[in-house]
C-alpha cells in the first residue's frame, strides 16, 4: 500500500524535536524564564556546575568580610556558599532572570533581611553599584551572554577595589563549538581570549585551573584588578 505524502515518519520529527529541544534549553540557560526556568532550571543548575562552582570559590577566596559580587547567580548555590564563607560580609547577586531573582530572594530571606544578601536584576554592562565597593567578583558560565565582554569587564573593573580578584569560570570553547551552541546564539572564548581581554581592561589574569565533570572540561581564570590602592 502506497504512503501518503503527508505522513511523517518518526525518524523524520526526531532531528526536529532534538533541534527545538536543544534551542529551548539554551534559552533558558542564557535566562531562565516561566515556571520551568524557576522551579526546573535553577535546580539544574545547581547540581550541573557544582564542580566548577567549587573551582571558582576556591579561586575567589572569600574572608568574612569581603564584599563580593556573583554575575549571574542562576539557582543561588555559588551565592549561599560565599555568604557562608563571609559571615561579617556583604554578598551581591546580579542575575537576568526575574524567575531566579524571585526564587533566590525567597529562598535566602533570612540573609536579604539581616542585610548580608543583595539579589537584583540587572546586567553586566550596567551594573547598579558604586566605584570600587567590592573586594571580589565572580561569574559562572556566563560570559557567552553577556551584550558586550569589553562593557562587562569595564563595569566589573570600576566596581571592584584596586587589588581585588576576580574570578571567571567558563568551558571548554572547543567542546561548546562542537556542540553547536555557537548556533544558539553562545558567543565562546577561548583562554588566551579571556586573559587578553582581561590584561586590556585593567586586570592581572593569573593561571587557568582545570576540571571536568559530565558537561565535559571547565576552567576557572582569576585576575587582579590594578590600580593605585
């Protein structure tokens, strides 16, 4: 019996939906959003990058009065770990998604109201701090959305001290590529690229470290803000 010319065979939807898949879940990872980003994607989150957090707190080290800011604190892990590490400290979060300000903000009231937490929403480029009021900064995994990484590291610069550290954690632009995410709008980095754009924009890039976990390899890259103390 001959076929009908509108009949779809499976092997045919599942490129498809593996395609439309994929674009959702980047756009969610770029900014989380409805009820899937806050209840579902912060979660992911957290258990995914838990290594690599872990590299880039190690990297930070956080004293318990620091004052330190997370760009982009997604599901809230990175931000609740500095808070515990700096206990007489100011923690800042700056995050895209309304989803996840709301969901952090509620999770961690207790710190919001004893005044050692700060989540808002906002971007890199403009961020909503005065001149040199940090002491560290940190951003996980999201440099490929930023609107400008020259705008974001200028911005960064102006609000850390002179000599506070700040750390980027990032992976591998090899396996992102190979992956496709530069298709979904990922703009990828490479580690000689962040250490010369940091070295253009008033930074000291130290050693990248390195790790792996089921995403495959990740860096972490501190640096020192220069500048008279």
């Amino acid at each position: 019996m001959a076929e009908s010319p509108t009949e779809i065979h499976k092997g045919d939807t599942m490129p498809i939906l593996q395609s439309l898949a994929k674009h959702f879940l980047a756009k969610q990872l770029a900014r989380p959003r409805g009820l899937f980003g806050r209840y579902l994607m912060g979660r992911f989150l957290n258990r995914a990058t838990l290594a690599h957090c872990t590299l880039v707190l190690d990297d930070l080290g956080v004293e318990a009065t620091d004052r330190v800011l997370e760009v982009g604190f997604g599901g809230g892990a990175l931000i609740e770990r500095i808070a515990q590490r700096s206990p007489r400290g100011v923690v800042a979060g700056l995050e895209l998604s309304e989803e996840m300000v709301a969901a952090v903000g509620a999770r961690f009231r207790t710190l919001v109201a004893a005044g050692r937490l700060q989540v808002k929403r906002g971007s890199v480029d403009a961020l909503p701090y005065p001149e040199g009021y940090f002491d560290k900064a940190c951003s996980v995994n999201t440099v490929y959305f930023w609107p400008s990484l020259a705008a974001g590291l200028a911005e960064l610069h102006r609000v850390l001290r002179p000599g506070g550290r700040l750390v980027l954690g990032f992976t591998s632009d090899k396996e992102m590529r190979g992956a496709g995410l530069h298709k979904e709008g990922f703009a990828l980095y490479s580690q000689d690229d962040l250490s010369a754009a940091l070295s253009h924009h008033g930074f000291r890039p130290g050693p990248v470290r390195t790790g792996s976990d089921m995403r495959g390899t990740f860096f972490s890259l501190a640096a020192e803000r220069l500048g008279a103390r």
